[in-house]
C-alpha cells in the first residue's frame, strides 16, 4: 500500500461510495479516441499476460490503463488480483476498495475479499461481516471467522517486546528476508532480492535471489552486508539454515522442483553446495531446514506424497555413514491439512518454531513453537501479537538465550519489499505503554491510539549452556583447527563430532540442559583437551567463554584429564571415565614411542599417607585400564602426589575440587 496515513485512507475508502462505474467505451470518451484505444490495448496485454500467470507484466499494462480511466470496477478488481497473486496484498487493498465502490455485485468473490481487507487491517468484526455476506466456500469463510475471533483475543494478550526495523547495513529497498543466526547472535545470513551480480530477472519481474551475511559488533550494530559469492548461481539461491556454530548452512535452489543444498566452510570460504540427495525428493518441493544443536538431525519441510497437508514438516536423522536419512513425517500435532514452513530448531533440543497458516491464529501464516518431551510433542503455542498479525509472519529465527528474535514482514515504514526485524522480548517485569502510532502494526484502518495494558506471554528461558571460545597453541598464541567430540558421560555415548574455524580457531557448543557432558578438543600432533559440563535438568541458561590452549607433544608437556572420575574416597573408577580413558588410549595408539606418566593429586583433607597411597592408587587404576587395553606396561607410570602439588588454594571447597585430579605428563 502507499505510504498514506491512517486519516487519509479512511477519506479515501468512502470517497468512492457514490462514485459511477465507468466502462471504457466511445460514448464515455468521445474526445480522447486515441487514448481510449491505447488503453483498451493495454488493457488485452494485462488479460494475456495474467492468462499466462505473468502477474508483474499484467499489472504493468492494467495500471497504464488505469491512468486513463480509475473508475472502472473490472480493471481495478484485475489489478487487485495481480497484486494479490504476487503476494503484495497491501499494494492490492486500495484497488480492491474502490472497485468494491464502484460496483459491489461485479463478482461472487467481491464480499468475501472486502473480509479480507477488514481482516488485514484487524478491524475483526467488519471483516466477519463481509465474510458472512460472501458466497464462498463454507469451511474456508468458517476458518476466516475463526480467525478474527482469535485474532480479537490476540489483541488482548499481547506480549511484550520491542521490534524494530534491523536497519540499511542489511535492508534494501528489495524483498530482504530469511534471516538464519549463528546461536550467539553475531553472525547472520539472509536471502535478498536486490540489485546483485545476476543481470536477468525471474519470471515475476524481479531480481533473482541471492544470499548475503552480515555480523554483529560489540555495539550490537550490524556490518553491511556482503554476498557469498560462493553460495550464489545464475538463478534462486536463498539461505534455508545454518548450523549453530556457522561453519555448514543449508540453502535452497530451483532445480529439481525445488531441493536443499548444504555447504561446509573450509578456509573461511563455504565449499560449493552440494544436494541434499536423501532429503530431496524428485516428485516434491523442499524448503526451509534447520539443525538440531548435535547435527544429527535436519528439520525440513517438504510437499511430498502421504503428508497431513500441503508442505510439512519433517526431520531426517544422521546415519552411521554420515548421511540423512530415515525421514519421518512429525505427525499430525504439528502438521495441519493445511501449510506449514519455515522451521528453525533451537539449541535447547527440544524445541522448534515455524509458520502455518492451519493452526488456530490471526490469519495468514502465524509463528509457532512446540517442544518435544517424553517421545511426543507438545500442542504448538501462538508466538502472540504484535509478532503474529493477520499477515504472513513468517522466517522467524531466535538466539539461545531466547532475548532476541528476528524475522521477515513486509509492513509499513520499512526500507522496500520484505524486511528484516529484530524482536527484543522484554520480559514480565513491568508493564508496558502503547501510546504511539509508530506502534501500528501494518497502519489498521483505525487508529490504535489509546494506553493499553499489555498482559503477557513469556518466552521462557531456554535451560542450556552456550560453550564457545577458541583454540590456540599454548606457546605461540596462534589459531587451531581442532575437531572437538562431545560426549554423553552418563551414556558413554559420542552425542557428535564439531570443528573449530580452521583460520580463527572459533567455536561454538550449544549443550542442553540434562546431561553430564565431556567436551574433549584435538588436533594432530598436539595433547588432547577435556573439559566437564554436569548440567543437571534445572540448570537454566548461562554462557561460557574459554581460551582453550593445545600443548603439542613434547617431553614434559602435561594436562590435566578432567574427565576422569572416582567413587567416593576409593580409587574405583566411575562408568563416566570411559570416554576419557578411551581418549587416552586412542593418543597412545597413534603416537606409539610417547611414553607418560599418570598422576594422582588430593586436597589437603586427611594425612599426608592416606592423601599419598590414594593418589597412587588411583593413577594406577587408570594404568591399569590401559595395560588391560593392549598398552605396554613399560610405557605407562603411576605416581600419587598426593597433595603436593596443588593447581588451586585449598582454603574452599571449588579450590580443593580442582586438586583433586588426575593428570597425563610426557616423560618420553
């Protein structure tokens, strides 16, 4: 729609009501003869055009029709239809409204559309008038209805946030959407429809997609965006997801009816996209796709044959050979008859959003989110307004820490096209004031200028620790690559395998809240790292940073195994060293000449003799695991410390924590 303001397009609907609908013909026009047939020519391009669904050329030609005479009901209902058909319902309404004006009888449809506009606009009870007075469909004028009613409730529950436009270092006066997040929030790619390297335009009039990525300063401001070249063709790439780390992300292309591409970073460049092969389906259409935190499952959505509806949601698991397959449909709690898209998983591992135009909501397509617990999920919850809007809210996206979100809508006050929002959810803490027309979502046919009380739906705080830092060599202080395992310890289960940056050394661990976890860092040549994570269920959101410094493999080189656990007061190994044990045998099988030691240390609690003969004992045990593991004896040296040694004050408990331990040192 025009950039009107809310007065003036009320004066502009009831200008219209006594207005004469006027035919383009000889006796309307008898001075303007050439006019006339320039117009009525324009007019049979439009039909031609929108017969062949060329909807951009159509209306083209009917508009310049339309400047030679705006008061005939057939040519502004067409190009209402054009504008409808291309998705751009705002530029629409206003064409609608005044061929309603001119002749309210000139289609069936006329009435249910006039719902429509009323709809968009959230004046609820007017919309259920015209929808009511249409002759249409019964089950879809009743789902319509359904929605304004819903939509009325919506109004009253509002949640409470902040969104703003994100900003012209990412925004065009294009169609910006798709925005994909690294789970920290610094880095963000997205699809844009702007003027790019591609000289050819779709077949709706419009730039092809591309793919840019921009990042977030400390100042929380966005760079300008850049294209990756390597992601782009001739035709649509568009960005579908990205791992939480940023080092894989899934993009779309038109071959094949639609497929899924994914792509891996090598040398701070992503790898040319190669097909999803099990997940793409010759005879279907895939979109939208999103990792799980572990990367051993893709959610997807997909039009395939035996669905609930039209596109649904699916998920494909990682099979031992590093492919996905068993693909599974997620059932009809989450898939409707209707559309379902864009899903996005978030790092917790249980929760999903994604957009449907089935579920109960305001109308178009609504976001959603549901959790998957004790082997089912949950019933999708409305994200709620101002976020939901009769529109299509849709390519929704949210940090790990579930502050901030960010989506695609194409209302008013934005740079052009679709644009790209941040949501900034406030929280209950205290109540929030509309007193603003800025606040107007989609500027509705009536001002919503008044104070409002707004209740609200907390998004609750995810319960996960977000684990990144980077690795370095210990001596030069320079960047690794590191392939980083992360274990189940309770299990003794590889949850999955990551890598850190191979230029920055970066990375990023997203690790759910319920699990004991060993996160062990290695790379060639160099000693492994283990850090432990006990994150019981109630643990709530936090963020660890770490500088994790690598040792290589040199006489006199030591870490410390924190992944290696005793029974109380005994030197009886725990279940949950395996994954350690295993570690370090593993380095002991590749490097055949290392010879080590194997270190026993305590606090200061108890007598230096009991300290000292437990400490022994417990290096041997783990030496012994070893021997009994095919390493030869004379390779392996036991020695209890004691507490001789300390790394931390034993004045607290976290300090005589931290001497206790094991420890690995090179000797040979």
């Amino acid at each position: 729609m025009k950039k009107l303001s809310i007065a003036l397009y009320l004066f502009s609907l009831l200008s219209f009501a006594n207005t004469q609908n006027i035919a383009f013909s000889k006796i309307n026009f008898p001075d303007s003869k050439k006019a006339l047939r320039s117009a009525v020519s324009n007019i049979k391009t439009g039909d031609k055009y929108f017969k062949n669904q060329l909807y951009r050329e159509a209306v083209n030609a009917y508009l310049e029709a339309q400047h030679f005479n705006d008061r005939n009901a057939d040519l502004n209902y067409q190009i209402f239809l054009c504008y409808l058909n291309l998705t751009e319902i705002e530029e629409g309404f206003p064409f609608l409204n005044k061929a309603f004006q001119l002749d309210s009888s000139l289609h069936l449809d006329m009435h249910f559309y006039m719902g429509r506009l009323y709809h968009y606009y959230m004046h609820f009870d007017t919309a259920i008038y015209y929808y009511n007075k249409a002759q249409t469909k019964h089950d879809e004028k009743t789902k319509y209805i359904e929605e304004c009613r819903f939509g009325e409730k919506m109004l009253e529950q509002q949640i409470r946030c902040f969104i703003d436009n994100i900003g012209a270092n990412i925004n065009s006066p294009y169609e910006d959407y798709n925005p994909t997040i690294t789970a920290d929030g610094h880095t963000m790619y997205f699809t844009s429809r702007r003027d790019g390297k591609k000289i050819d335009y779709a077949l709706d009039g419009k730039f092809f997609e591309n793919i840019y990525v921009s990042e977030r300063d400390s100042n929380d401001i966005w760079s300008k965006a850049m294209i990756v070249d390597e992601l782009n063709s001739k035709t649509h790439n568009a960005v579908q997801g990205l791992s939480h780390d940023g080092l894989k992300i899934i993009t779309y292309s038109i071959d094949n009816n639609g497929d899924l591409f994914e792509s891996t970073m090598k040398n701070n460049k992503f790898q040319r996209p190669k097909p999803l092969t099990p997940i793409n389906n010759d005879d279907s259409h895939e979109i939208s796709a999103s990792y799980t935190y572990d990367g051993k499952i893709v959610y997807f959505c997909s039009d395939r044959k035996n669905g609930q509806g039209k596109h649904d949601i699916y998920k494909a698991t990682l099979d031992r050979k590093g492919k996905y397959s068993h693909i599974e449909n997620l059932g009809p709690v989450i898939n409707t008859v209707y559309e379902e898209k864009c899903v996005f998983a978030h790092p917790d591992g249980k929760t999903i959003y994604f957009s449907s135009n089935g579920h109960e909501g305001m109308g178009g397509y609504d976001i959603y989110y549901a959790t998957f617990e004790n082997g089912q999920w949950s019933k999708p919850v409305n994200l709620g307004y101002p976020i939901n809007t009769p529109g299509d809210d849709m390519n929704f996206t949210i940090t790990a820490d579930n502050k901030t979100g960010y989506y695609a809508s194409n209302k008013k006050g934005g740079l052009g096209g679709k644009d790209i929002y941040k949501i900034t959810f406030l929280g209950p803490e205290k109540q929030f004031v509309y007193y603003t027309e800025d606040n107007l979502l989609s500027d509705g046919l009536k001002p919503f200028i008044e104070n409002k009380e707004i209740k609200t739906i907390a998004i609750d705080s995810p319960k996960l620790t977000l684990l990144k830092g980077i690795v370095i060599d210990e001596e030069t202080k320079k960047p690794l690559y590191a392939k980083i395992d992360l274990y189940d310890l309770e299990k003794n289960e590889r949850l999955a395998s990551f890598e850190s940056n191979d230029q920055s050394g970066r990375f990023l661990l997203s690790l759910p809240s319920g699990k004991n976890y060993s996160v062990n860092l290695k790379t060639e040549g160099y000693l492994f790292h283990s850090e432990n994570f006990n994150l019981p269920d109630t643990a709530k959101y936090q963020e660890i940073e770490q500088i994790i410094e690598l040792k290589k493999l040199a006489v006199g080189k030591e870490i410390v195994l924190n992944n290696i656990f005793f029974e109380f007061n005994k030197a009886t190994l725990l279940k949950e060293s395996i994954a350690e044990l295993e570690n370090i045998y593993l380095l002991l099988t590749e490097n055949p000449k290392l010879h080590v030691e194997i270190s026993g240390h305590t606090d200061n609690v108890g007598s230096a003799a009991v300290n000292n003969k437990l400490s022994l004992e417990r290096a041997k045990a783990v030496v012994d695991y070893l021997i009994e593991k095919g390493i030869a004896n004379e390779r392996l040296t036991s020695v209890g410390y004691g507490f001789e040694k300390p790394i931390a004050p034993n004045t607290t408990e976290e300090g005589r924590q931290k001497n206790r331990r094991t420890e690995f040192k090179i000797i040979k």
